[in-house]
C-alpha cells in the first residue's frame, strides 16, 4: 500500500511541475531573452560575435529569419542590430 501511494504522489508531482522552456520569437515583439547567455551577431549561421544578452534582457525580433537565427535589435548594453539564435526567448 506504501509503495502505491508513493507512487501516486510522484506522478500527481511530476504532473502539476511546469518546467520553464524557451520560444521561438515573433516579428514584431520585444521578447524577454530566457537562455543564460544569447550571442548577438554581425550575421547568421555563426557569423562574428558582437555582444552578449543576458536572461531577461531583451531583443525587438524585427526579422527575417535565417536558419535558425533572427534578426533585431539588441538592447542593454549593446543597443544594436544584430543576429541570434532563435528559440531563446521566454
């Protein structure tokens, strides 16, 4: 009876536990970057570094897209256009 139990109560935790996950951008929108780091670039698909965002700063996704990289306006301290990985923001 006590395993049972502690099984249901594992499975009623694991059900109700939401982990944080990062999205895609969407044109148009100022999007809270939600990765530890995001490197900012010159171009797409890896081109030179030019700064990094921070969780929770932020990037004004302008587009287009490239790849798996997009395109906008880095602000805080690089306040710049440039390039980042998509799928990072929260």
């Amino acid at each position: 009876m006590r395993a049972a139990a502690a099984l249901a109560a594992a499975v009623a935790l694991v059900a109700t536990a939401t982990p944080a996950h990062a999205a895609n951008g969407t044109i148009g929108q100022r999007e809270t970057v939600c990765a530890d780091d995001l490197y900012v670039r010159t171009a797409p698909n890896d081109g030179p570094w030019m700064g990094t965002l921070y969780r929770g700063q932020t990037f004004l996704v302008k587009g287009p897209k490239s790849g798996s990289y997009i395109y906008g306006f880095a602000y805080g301290h690089i306040n710049a256009n440039g390039w980042v990985a998509d799928g990072w923001f929260c």
